[in-house]
C-alpha cells in the first residue's frame, strides 16, 4: 500500500499530527497524508489528503526518499514530499493534535516507525 505524507513547511517550522486513540499506532506522532488512490499522482493524493484531514492548500514541492515499512499485519511505502504552504486554517478532522515543530524538535516526538527515517533524511537536508 502506497502512502503519501507531507512535510508542510512555514515560517521555518514543519507540521506534525498526533494520530487519534482509535487509529492504528495511537497518539504517535506522523507526517499528514493518506493512501494512493487508484487514478491519482502522489502529487493529487496528498492536495486531496491535507485538504480532506485538515481543510489546508499545499503544494508538493519536493520529493524525498520512499521508506518501506513492514508491520504484522501490512506494508506500506511511505512517500515523502516537502510541500509549500498555501491557505486554509487547521481543522482537525481524523487527528488528536497538531504541533508547527521547529526542526530541532522533531526528534523529540514519539514518531510512528515508518516516519523515522523521514525525520533523519529531512533534517539531514536541512542542515546541508
């Protein structure tokens, strides 16, 4: 299953989600995105996504390294893009929480295991 997420930058912070009490990997924090849609690019996917979870415009800018992550009961290809901010104030429909992190935050959440490798490849390219 291919899953894309967002890493929504603004004001030098990135938007985090803490999944709800009744979503697969509760409370633990993630990237917001949804699942490929027969049809659609990665690029609709996640405007449709940020737009369906969280009433937000975004514009996929970049695209970074997929992360395949194996659990129990699935996989899933995570597909990462950075994405530029472009209206829309935060409602959330399906999340508990939402932080704008700095990025020498982000390592202090309780990530979901597939965003891991996401956070280390971002601040990575960040840091040049």
């Amino acid at each position: 299953m291919k899953v894309i997420c967002a890493l929504l930058e603004q004001h030098g912070r990135v938007l985090v989600t803490q999944r709800s009490e009744n979503m697969r990997e509760p409370l633990l924090w993630e990237f917001p995105g949804g699942k490929l849609e027969a049809g659609e690019s990665e690029q609709e996917c996640l405007v449709r996504e940020l737009r369906e979870e969280l009433t937000l415009s975004v514009e996929p800018v970049l695209r970074l390294s997929p992360v395949v992550h194996h659990s129990p009961d699935r996989t899933i290809e995570l597909i990462p893009y950075i994405c530029m901010y472009h209206g829309g104030a935060i409602q959330l429909i399906e999340h508990r929480a939402y932080q704008w992190a700095k990025q020498d935050e982000l390592p202090n959440y309780a990530w979901c295991p597939a965003d891991l490798p996401i956070v280390q490849e971002y601040l990575a390219l960040k840091r040049g």
